[in-house]
C-alpha cells in the first residue's frame, strides 16, 4: 500500500492510488468505478478509485476529502453519490458539512442523485462557489471537473474543432443514462 492507500485504510475507506488528475469520491464500487470511467471518456485522468461506501455522512466525506486532498497531483475533486437508502439531504449537509472541517484546495463538482436529490441539490447550491460546483448529472459533473479545473482551454477547442456536436453529446448522454447497458456495450465493443 502506497501513503493514500494507507491513509484511506485508516479511514475505512476502499481507495486504488492512480495516476491523475481528478479526485474521485463515489458511494458503491460500481458507481467509483462508472466515476472513473467517465472522467477518462471526457478526457480526464483519475488520480483514485474511492469508494466512501453506502453513507455520505460529514465524518466519512471529511475522512475521504482528507485523504484526496492529502495527494498533490490532485488539482479537482469530482464528488459522485447516489442517494438510495441515505437521502438527498443528508448527503448535501453531510458533504457541506465535511468541507467546513476540512480545509480542501482543490475546487469540487459535486453530482447528486437519487431519493430526495432535488432537496440535496438545493443545499449545495446554496453553497456553491468557484470551488464548490453542483452539476445533476454525471456527465456534466465530469465535463465540468475536466474543462474548468483540469484543462479549461479544451473544451473551447473542442467546440471549434466542431467535436462537441450533437452526435458526441447524445452518445455521452444515453451512456449515462444507462450506465449498466454501456458497460454490457462497451465489453463487446458496441460503444466505441
């Protein structure tokens, strides 16, 4: 185990060291692992798989921004959850909460969904500033983290190579939508 991963083992986190960029904090292994995956499909590089499990609450979001925080090649943190069980609300106090503990750097996108998400969001707005940025959906969510924070001249090349075009963002967008169909998809390389 290198540093963060030890760090994170403290925390009783499940965390993989990569290489990146991007921060990556998701509730459930397969979403950390769709949050990946994303971030690299829009052109972004994850710096871990963090997996903070099924509660988002202050002391395991404070626990999981310590340990990204704490690697340098971070430069955003893309916070994805899916509220099921725990609700929309308190994912939002929960995160909000954890960054008034911890002094966090890097600017966030945070990305919400599920039961009560509507409510949630409406929390994180009111908190949003240009470190803390609230987007409903994943692929926003990672655009924003990619294009604002990781490389922002891209997304202005991109759109006048003509590469952002309908084409391109409804593709991205039913994979999303049907993040377990695009991982059938993409096995038997039906998305490429």
């Amino acid at each position: 185990r290198d540093e963060r991963e030890q760090a994170a083992h403290e925390k009783g986190l499940q965390y993989v060291g990569l290489d990146g960029e991007v921060g990556v904090i998701a509730n459930g292994a397969g979403l950390a692992m769709s949050t990946v995956d994303i971030v690299n499909q829009v052109g972004g590089s994850p710096a871990n798989f963090l997996d903070i499990g099924g509660g988002a609450n202050a002391e395991v979001m404070a626990g999981a921004l310590e340990v990204i925080n704490n690697d340098p090649k971070v430069k955003a943190i893309f916070i994805n959850i899916f509220g099921g069980i725990t609700k929309g609300g308190e994912v939002a106090n929960g995160s909000v909460t954890a960054l008034g503990r911890v002094r966090v750097d890097s600017p966030i996108v945070i990305r919400l969904d599920g039961t009560n998400a509507e409510e949630g969001r409406a929390i994180l707005a009111e908190h949003e500033s240009e470190k803390l940025i609230s987007k409903p959906t994943m692929l926003e969510a990672a655009r924003a983290v990619v294009d604002h924070f990781i490389d922002p001249g891209r997304a202005v090349a991109l759109l006048g190579a003509g590469k952002l075009g309908q084409v391109d963002i409804h593709r991205h967008a039913g994979i999303f939508e049907c993040q377990v169909s695009w991982l059938v998809f993409r096995m038997v390389g039906v998305a490429d």
